[in-house]
C-alpha cells in the first residue's frame, strides 16, 4: 500500500478531489443516514491512481450512540479485474463503450440474452442480469464473440 496524491485531502465540495469518483462517493456516503448504506462508483479515470479506471465503496460509519463519524472508503481495484475480464489484445474492456437491448433490459431489471452486432466489429453474444444498487442500476455482462462459442461445434464437424 502507498500514499498517493490524494492522501490527506478534503474530498468535500472546496477540495482538490472534490470532482473525482471518490470525492462524489465520500459526499454520497456523507450525506446517507442508514447504517447500512453503501454507495458505488461507476469505473472512472481517476487522477490520484495515474489516471487508471478506478472504482470506489463508501459507506457512512456511525457510533453506537448512531452519531456518524465518518466515512469508510475502498478502492476496487481494476488490475484484479482486468486479470479477469481484460482483453487479449490489450482494450480497456472497464471503460469500453457498449449498447445493445440485452443491456437495455438488465439495467431494466430483466435479465437477457442475444446477440449483437455492433461491438468490436464482430457478431457477439450477450448475456446480461441486473445488479441490484441503492440509486442507480447496474448490470452484469458477458460477451463472447459468436465464433469463439462455437469453435468446439467447428472442431467436432471436421473430426
């Protein structure tokens, strides 16, 4: 763990972070009087982080007398995820841009399933399921190209 440019900063509306993903998450949590309320950030560039996608939790701590103290605030971190989720050939696959009526539909509340064709310039299939937030949707999705799904059928076919 370091210290980075952030450290020791006012997050609040007169400080230097005060615009950033964390600073708008520590006002959400500042703002919030149930014990257990969280609130999220969406993945951001963030200054403090060299201008990687970052992603922030914050929630409101509270005395047993119910007096708020404070603010508990995470970083998720984005190497992690993109370990998991990453592309192959090096694409911001966080802060990627996508539409398609299977997302219409997660961040609905339904979840989907289809195809798109608009994405990465390759037929895909999509996957989706809503993800249950305090203010704002969220989904889960999945997307694989059509011929990778089915390049095990490919392969069986010329055995």
């Amino acid at each position: 763990m370091s210290k980075s440019a952030d450290f020791g900063t006012n997050f609040t509306a007169d400080g230097p972070f005060a615009d950033s993903p964390l600073g708008k998450v520590i006002q959400d949590a500042l703002a919030m009087e149930g014990t257990i309320d969280i609130v999220v950030s969406d993945f951001a560039i963030y200054a403090a982080a060299n201008n990687q996608p970052a992603s922030f939790f914050a929630k409101p701590l509270f005395n047993p007398a119910s007096r708020k103290l404070g603010v508990l605030a995470l970083q998720l971190p984005s190497k992690r995820i993109y370990d998991v989720v990453g592309d192959r050939e090096g694409n911001d696959a966080l802060m990627s841009k996508f539409a398609s009526p299977v997302l219409d539909a997660a961040l609905a509340g339904t979840r989907s399933r289809g195809e798109t064709y608009s994405y990465r310039g390759t037929d895909m299939l999509v996957a989706a399921a809503p993800i249950a937030t305090r203010d704002q949707p969220w989904a889960a999705v999945t997307v694989m190209a059509t011929d990778e799904v089915l390049a095990p059928v490919t392969h069986m076919r010329a055995i």
